[in-house]
C-alpha cells in the first residue's frame, strides 16, 4: 500500500482543483481530500497519514461565529482600513540616492501593502474567516499523528498567519498557486504541483528523520530494543534527503526489510512511537519502489 497523505480544506473548489490538477503528481502516495478533520479521520478508515496539507484560512471549526451575521464590511469601514494613501507621487517625495533612499521607498511603499493587509483583515473577520481553521486542524493532526508532517498550503494567509502557524508546530507553509480567475489557478496549480511534491516528500522526510533519530536514541538509552535503534537510524540514513544513493538500493532494501522482520506487538511500543516505525517503513518502501 502507498504511504497516505490529507489535504483537508473547506472549499469544493479548492479541493477540486487540487485533485485535478496537482493529485497526478504525487505518484508514491495516495491522498485523502477532505473539508475537516473529522472528515479526514473517517475517509482514513484507520490507516496512519504521512503528511497533512493544511488550509489556514476557514470558517471557525468550533462554529462560534453566527453564520446569520456573516457579511464584508461596509465600503466606509474598508476606506478606513486603507487609510489615507495619498497619490503615488508621495512614494518618491524627499527620498536620497542610495541604500537609505531606497529603505525609505520600501517602508512608504510597504506601508501601503499594511493598509490592503488591515483591509483583507476586516474583510476576513466580517466573513467568520481566520486562521483558527488552519490552527484548529494542524493541533488535531499533533494529537492523534505526532510523526506526520503538517504543511499549510494557502493562498489569503498573510505573513503573520504563516509566522503563527509555524509557532504552533507546522513544519512549513507554502502558498498556493495565485490566478486572476479560476481556469488561471487551474493551470497555475498544475504547472507548480512538482515543486509542491518535493515541499511535501522533504517534509515528510525531515520529520521522520528527527522523530526515529530521537525515538533510537531513547530506545538505546532505556535499553528497550537495541535492534530496533539500529534499524531506525539505518532507515534514517536511507531516506531520500541523506543525499543520492552510489548505487541503485544500495542497502535500502536491506533497511526495509530489518524494519519489517519486527514483531511489534512484542515490544509494546506506544501508539505515536508505533506509527512513527510503520509510517517510517512504508516511506522507506516507497523511496525503493520509485522509479
């Protein structure tokens, strides 16, 4: 069976599109779309995910916004929200030659990014939409799948929402493909869907790395299972980010197979730590059987 990756998001459209046009590229892995994580769970049917890509913006999960009250904001407030900008000629007003003028332009001209920033703001808050969708999903995932990786993948999240996602434990963001209308986003999609896959496979693989590095070491310290502290760090130094490989398999096989010669319902391994050593063998049998 493929490793199984989740993209949860609450637009059909996002989620169409993504299976249309970004789904063929990720040809090791089989994915779950779902709408939210308590959707994904039960598409899951049990098995463990590798990765989630998650949408930040979306309605609150926890529904506490009164969907009766949701409307943009009046023009005057969103006026207020840009601020008074003034005609662009004031951008170049006064400014020195050289790296301070520059600085100086920059920060004039950034301003005014802020603005469309609070304005986007406004607008979002007015319509239930926020980032406590992306946070809410990205905790659940810590909870029940410590060892998979979580990516946001949004189009609207502004700086700050990336920043705070990441502070939450995401293992990165990257922004969707931007289009004018919806048949520009399509193609935009299938044209970046390579550079996605190896954002979300190096995810993966960072993460597995870290974890069964950490998980060999206590397996070592508290004596449990030297073998499989061996196993684990071999697996480690096969994945695909240890660098390309001097021969085709060489040992790779090997690695997979000492993962798999393990009785683990002999070593009474807790949940997570289970997950981790099966998601890192599948993921290891992956890597062997790619073209």
């Amino acid at each position: 069976m493929k490793p199984v990756f989740c993209f949860i998001d609450d637009t059909s459209f996002e989620l169409a599109n993504f299976e249309e046009n970004a789904l063929a590229a990720f040809a090791r892995v089989e994915f779950v779309l779902a709408s939210s994580f308590a959707e994904a769970r039960t598409l899951l049917r049990g098995r463990l995910p590798l990765c989630f890509l998650l949408d930040i913006y979306g309605l609150d999960p926890e529904g506490r916004s009164d969907s009766a009250a949701l409307r943009p904001p009046e023009p005057a407030a969103l006026a207020a929200a840009l601020g008074q900008a003034g005609p662009l000629e004031s951008l170049y007003e006064g400014l020195t030659p050289g790296g301070e003028g520059a600085n100086a332009f920059l920060r004039r001209l950034y301003a005014r990014v802020e603005g469309w920033q609070r304005a986007f703001q406004l607008a979002a808050g007015g319509l239930g939409q926020s980032r406590a969708y992306g946070l809410y999903n990205l905790a659940r995932v810590r909870e029940h799948y410590p060892w998979a990786a979580a990516l946001g993948y949004s189009r609207k999240a502004l700086y700050a929402d990336a920043a705070a996602f990441c502070l939450a434990g995401a293992d990165g963001v990257m922004q969707k493909p931007q289009g004018a209308d919806e048949p520009a986003i399509a193609r935009a999609t299938l044209a970046e869907a390579p550079a996605l896959v190896r954002a979300a496979y190096a995810a993966v693989e960072r993460r597995l790395a870290a974890m069964a590095s950490q998980l060999a070491a206590r397996l070592c310290r508290e004596g449990t299972s030297l073998v499989l502290a061996e196993a684990l760090e071999d697996g480690v130094r096969h994945l695909a980010l240890a660098g390309p490989r001097e021969e085709p398999g060489c040992g790779l096989a090997e690695a997979c197979r000492a993962l798999e010669a393990f009785r683990y319902e002999d070593l009474d391994l807790p949940s997570p730590d289970l997950g981790l050593v099966l998601n890192l063998r599948q993921w290891l049998n992956s890597i062997e059987g790619a073209p």
